[in-house]
C-alpha cells in the first residue's frame, strides 16, 4: 500500500503504531469530510475530561448478518450495546460546547433499551430478569452442589485413600476428576480422562455421570431460551438498523477525534492541521524517531528547497522531517513542535525519493529505478516530493544537467520538492532562481563535527575527508586523497560556493532596488494623476466663474437699459448676489497630536495627557478628564498650562440631553454613546435620557454593559412609561 511504503520511508512506523494503538477499533488514518470542522471537534474535545471508549469490533458482519435476517450471538449484540452506553455517558455530562451539542443530537430509540437491559457492564445477560432462566440455574447450582459433594464422599471412603494422590478436585477438559495411581479401577468405576507428568490418572467418577447428564439437559434447555431471545434481539435490531449505521458512523468520528486527543496528552504532543495555502514553516520540530535530537526550524515558502552540505549532517533527516510534518498535518496526527510558530500547508500527494531502487531481481539499476520514480512524479498535481541524494547512481555533471532541466518543468507545474545533494553543480545551476531555496548543513571545523544545525541562502561544504577521519580512515590516507583531488579543484569548489553566494545577495540588492523604483513610479504616477484632477477641477471652477460673470453683467446691462436709478441699483444688487462669494478656503494637513499640546474639543479647551495609539487622547478640561477621538480635536497653541483655580458651581439641571440609537449596532451605539456623555459631562449636565428601543434586546444589553463600566456614570435606570419605558434609559452622571 502506497501509504505504509510512505510511512515506512519516513521513519515512521513505529510511531503511527503507537497511535493507533489509542483507537477503540481499526479506523482510517485519514478522517473523510471537513477537516476544518473535524479540528474544531478534536480541540473541543482536547478541553475536556472524558473515559477512554471500550474496545469494541466492527460493526461490518454485525449490519451484514441483520441484512440477511441472519441472528446475532449475544457477544455481538453487546458490541453495539457499549457503544450506544459511551455515547449515553457523554450526553449525561450536559457538556456547553460543540461536543455536547453533538452528542445531544443522538437520539437513542426506546426499543433498542428493551434490548440493552439484558445485559450487564460486562457484557453478561441478566438471566434474573426471567423466571424460566433463573430456575434452570438453580437447578443447574443443585447439581453441581451433588457432583461436589459426591466427589467428597469418593475422597473420604477408606477403599480409595490408599489410590488418592491429593485431596482436590480437578478440571480436565471441563470434567471434575481425581487425581489417582494405578490399580484404581479395582475400587474406582470412572474414565481416564487424562494422565499427570509424573504419570498418574486423572479420572471421572461415573457416581457422577448422573448429576452431569441432567446438568447437559438444564443447558440444552437454557440454550432454547437463550436462542430465543437472540432472534428477539435480532429481529429488533433489524428493525433499527439505521440507527445502527448511525451510530457506528457517529463512534467512527468520535473514535478519531479521542484517539488524537488523548495520544497527544499521553506525549505531550500538539494538534495542528494544514492550512489551505503551500508554504511549510516549521519551528522547534522533532521528528518522532529520533530521541534527544535538535529541534529543527526551517521556512520552506518556496518551491524548491535544495539541501547541500556536510556528510552525515541531517540533510535525509530534515526531508523526511518535512515530509514527516506534512503528513502528519495532513491526516490530524499530534506531532512534537511550537504550534504557534509553525504553519504546514495543504498538499493533495506526499511522496518520497529516498531509498536506492536498485533491484537485481528486476535486473534494474540505481539510476535507472530513479529515471521511473521521476516518471511518476510527472503525473501528480499539488504534490510535496522529496528526494534523498539526488544525482545518486550517475555522473554528478551530466545528472546536474539533467536534474536542473527535471526541476525547471516540476516548477512550472507547481510541485514543491525537498532536495538532498553532494554535488555543487546542481546547487550552483538552480541557486539563481527566485523559487529556490538553498540550505547548507553546517560543520563545526574547530571540533570538526557536524552540528546539526542548517543556514539559508549559501552552498554547503560537503566536508567528505573530515567525515571520513572521523569515521575511522586514517590520516595518511585522507592526506594522500587530498593530494589527489588537487589544491585547483579545492579552490574551484569554494569559487563555486562564493560565487553562488555572491550572485544571490547581488539578486537581493538588485530586487530590493526594483522594490524601491517600483514605489517611486507608482507615487510618481499618483502624484500624475493628482495634478491632472486639479488640473481638471480648476478649469472647471473657471467655467463656473466665467458663466457667473456673464450673467451678472447681463442683469447689469439690462438695468442700464431701464433708465432709472432705482431700478438700476435693484438690478446691481440682484447681480451682485449672483456674483461668486468669496470663499476662504483653509488647507487641513494631519496633525500628530502629542502629550501636552492644547487643544480644542467643540467649544471646550483642554491639554491633552495621555495617549493611546494616534486615534485616542485623553484630555484634562478644567480638572475633568475626558477620552475622546484625536479626529475630533483642532490643535492650537501650546502653552504652560495655568494654575488651576477649584471652583464648584452646584447648578441643578436635570433630563434635557437625548440621544437616540434606534437602528444602531451595538459596537456603533457604544462609540456615539461615548461621545455623547463626553459632551454631556463638558456642558455640565447631571442627567441625561438614551433611547434604545426593545427589539431583540441586543441593542439594549449593549448599552446596559456600556453604562455599567463607564467611570461617570451614577447609576441608570429604565425610564417612566410617558419617556420611553423600557426602551429608554435615564442616566444621572
């Protein structure tokens, strides 16, 4: 199966085990339907306290044998019984929350309790609840009391004693026997029906073959009730059989919501999902096979990350953590990382190039099992590909080529592929690309030792003669080696990794400076377009102006045309209203206000003390401090704030101001409400009327809360009937 060969090549296995293992039954790793709402259920769930399910079968030959009339076995039965007794336990929590509106849902019919009261927590059915079956068993205890006693007496009579090799009753193959030597048959009528290690017999008396044959009867006779009562149960159970797959729907859900939920607390794991977007960043992810190991941070937002660096360094570790992540984000599972960092996107196939698929069987090479794995890649869509060591199995120069050309088209179909390489060719041929991503595992030369650790944005060393030192090959012979590769080809592999770095931070600069000129254009442009509406709007003002004069010297020359003074005079009068006014315009520029500056607000002087954000002051009026919107304040001159002088003028006014928030939100009703006792409590009023309206209340429970938490407000109340009632608040300040 494509999925467990995927399991199996991430290193995962042993963990997916444990996983399951937390299942009530075999489920799909894969939760069919909304992911979405099924993590909204499993953190639901992740907040609450709850008993693990009982383990129970499927429930697939159970609805196939009522499907054919067929009759269940009370084992069988009991399996839908305990689930239908879990999901009762969770309804009587009366959870407040979406798993309790859940559960609330499932309707258990009364016909399936006619069923499920034969039955007790373990599963044994309650015989006291018929008569006829609680007799048998009486009578079934009477014998078995005979066969004891019977027995007792065998053990006790003088004949035997001599034969006894213990004074126990055995069971051999559910038979009561006793344990004798040889020679018993002289005093012991019964049948061998087993022999000791140390070769003694164990015998079954035929004093009780009497007691055991009626006890066979009694059974047959039980077992006639019992199969009657399974068709009963049977043909009931056939009857509900929607409900049954209902239910086994529902245990299915809830069977995966726990299992995450309470695999996760038995690790201390987190709960993510992917998110509906590409970009992979991990932060502080461990992958579940390694124990003690690095936290692994990595921002995979491109569409290729390419891998290089020193040998033995957690290059295969990081790609199949990535993969690993996404997997696992994919299907819901808990995995080890800071939830709140990371991000993991949404990828219809995860697939991984890891292992040499060299096959002596399939007489197939290294890089011609590579050329098929490729093959396949092509004709996958939104996929997450990972492929360990490249260029493995073929020239490292010509596979560059060829793997750079492969890369381009896989970008182009919009793939994203985690790449592990040795080989600087490839690195350098792909590094200038935008949609490349390079890391470099990095090597601490002083210790010589991998660090585990990666860099972005550089080349890494591959660090082979350090590696092969450490891993047990001789200087002598690593120096020789190095003789080998030659002081030129030394130098030509870090001229290759500057080189890349270099023209990569030159791509930078050079992006960051068509940033800039990209913005200087776009405000050129506006700028353009600004001067060009004012432009427009002048020659209309003009226009304007132009027909306003000709008018009026038309109603001045129609005047003069008259003759007489007055009229002449009335005519100039009328022109000149006709005329223009003049209109002194003042240009607003925004201000940032600051503590200090004085300010006005409406016709009230203050200085401004404090500030939150640019949008909200607070200002001192006469000793009276009052929050406000800075758009609603007109800057004037700073100045020393004068001495105050304490002067309390007990004037009484009462109920004049009215505000009316009819048809208003309750976020818009709380702003205009601010504002309105801000300037109620400048111009000094003591009491002040709201109207509100009753509606759905929720307008009304708005400005309840509001009045509440207000630090001016007294005390409120609905007002009298003729003032509004209960749509209408009286408020003292």
């Amino acid at each position: 199966m494509q999925i467990d060969k995927l399991i199996s090549g991430l290193d995962l296995t042993s963990y997916i085990e444990q996983f399951q293992s937390f299942f009530s039954r075999e489920e799909n790793l894969y939760i069919q339907g909304d992911q979405e709402l099924h993590y909204r259920y499993i953190k639901a769930l992740d907040k609450l306290e709850f008993n693990t399910p009982p383990k129970v079968s499927d429930f697939f030959t159970i609805k196939n044998h009522l499907k054919k009339h067929g009759v269940l076995q009370f084992e069988q039965i009991f399996e839908l019984v305990k689930v239908v007794r879990y999901f009762r336990y969770f309804k009587n929590k009366n959870l407040e929350c979406i798993i309790g509106e859940w559960v609330e849902k499932i309707e258990i019919p009364q016909k399936f309790l006619e069923v499920e009261k034969y039955f007790d927590i373990q599963g044994n059915f309650e015989e006291n609840l018929d008569e006829n079956l609680f007799g048998l068993g009486q009578k079934i205890k009477e014998q078995k009391n005979e066969i004891s006693s019977s027995l007792k007496r065998l053990m006790g009579s003088q004949k035997l004693s001599g034969y006894l090799i213990d004074t126990q009753i055995h069971f051999i193959n559910n038979e009561e026997c006793l344990l004798v030597r040889g020679g018993f048959n002289h005093v012991l009528k019964g049948a061998v029906v087993g022999r000791s290690t140390a070769g003694f017999f164990y015998v079954a008396p035929d004093v009780i073959l009497k007691s055991k044959e009626k006890i066979r009867f009694i059974e047959q006779e039980r077992q006639a009730i019992f199969y009657t009562y399974a068709k009963d149960f049977s043909k009931i159970l056939e009857e509900l059989l929607p409900f049954i797959n209902f239910i086994d729907k529902e245990f299915s859900k809830f069977d995966n919501y726990q299992a995450r939920v309470l695999f996760a607390r038995s690790k201390n794991l987190q709960i993510i999902k992917s998110k509906n977007h590409k970009n992979i960043v991990l932060k502080e992810f461990i992958h579940p096979a390694l124990h003690q190991a690095k936290p692994i941070s990595v921002n995979f937002e491109k569409n290729i990350l390419m891998v290089t660096g020193v040998n033995a360094g957690g290059k295969t570790m990081l790609l199949k953590s990535i993969l690993a992540a996404a997997f696992m984000a994919k299907y819901i599972i808990p995995m080890k990382l800071n939830d709140v960092k990371s991000e993991i996107g949404t990828f219809k196939d995860i697939d991984a190039i890891i292992d040499d698929p060299q096959n002596v069987k399939n007489d197939i090479s290294t890089f011609a099992g590579r050329m098929q794995q490729f093959s396949q890649i092509f004709l996958k869509k939104q996929a997450l590909i990972g492929v360990d060591e490249i260029e493995l199995g073929t020239d490292s120069d010509e596979a560059a080529a060829l793997f750079k050309v492969i890369l381009d088209d896989l970008i182009s179909r919009g793939q994203k592929v985690v790449i592990t390489t040795h080989h600087k060719r490839l690195a350098a041929l792909m590094a200038d690309r935008d949609d490349v991503e390079l890391l470099a595992a990095i090597y601490d030369e002083k210790d010589r030792r991998p660090t585990y650790e990666f860099m972005q944005g550089i080349i890494g060393k591959s660090y082979a003669f350090e590696t092969a030192n450490r891993y047990g090959i001789t200087h002598a012979i690593v120096d020789e080696a190095k003789k080998v590769y030659g002081d030129n080809s030394e130098k030509l592999s870090l001229l290759i990794e500057r080189g890349s770095q270099l023209e990569r931070e030159l791509k930078h600069k050079h992006k960051q400076v068509d940033e800039k000129l990209e913005e200087l254009s776009k405000k050129e442009l506006a700028l353009k377009d600004e001067r060009e509406a004012l432009h427009k709007e002048l020659e209309r003002e003009k226009l304007k102006l132009k027909a306003s004069y000709e008018e009026a010297i038309n109603e001045a020359k129609k005047a003069a045309r008259g003759g007489d003074i007055k009229e002449i005079h009335r005519a100039m009068n009328k022109a000149n209203q006709k005329l223009p006014q003049e209109q002194k315009t003042e240009l607003k520029r925004p201000y940032d206000f600051k503590v200090g500056d004085e300010v006005k607000y409406h016709s009230q002087s203050g200085i401004i003390v404090s500030m939150k954000a640019k949008s909200d002051a607070t200002i001192d009026i006469n000793g009276m401090k009052v929050r406000v919107k800075t758009k609603h304040l007109t800057p004037t001159k700073i100045i020393k704030q004068k001495p105050k002088t304490d002067i309390r003028v007990n004037v009484e006014k009462k109920a004049g101001l009215t505000c009316d928030l009819h048809g208003m939100r309750g976020d818009e009703a709380c702003e205009v409400l601010d504002k309105f006792l801000n300037d109620a409590l400048i111009n000094g009023w003591d009491e002040v009327l709201i109207y509100h309206g009753i509606g759905t209340g929720k307008l009304s429970h708005a400005v309840k809360e509001f009045l509440k938490v207000h630090p001016k407000v007294k005390k409120f109340e609905d007002a009298p009937a003729h003032m509004g009632g209960f749509g209408a608040k009286v408020v003292s300040l």
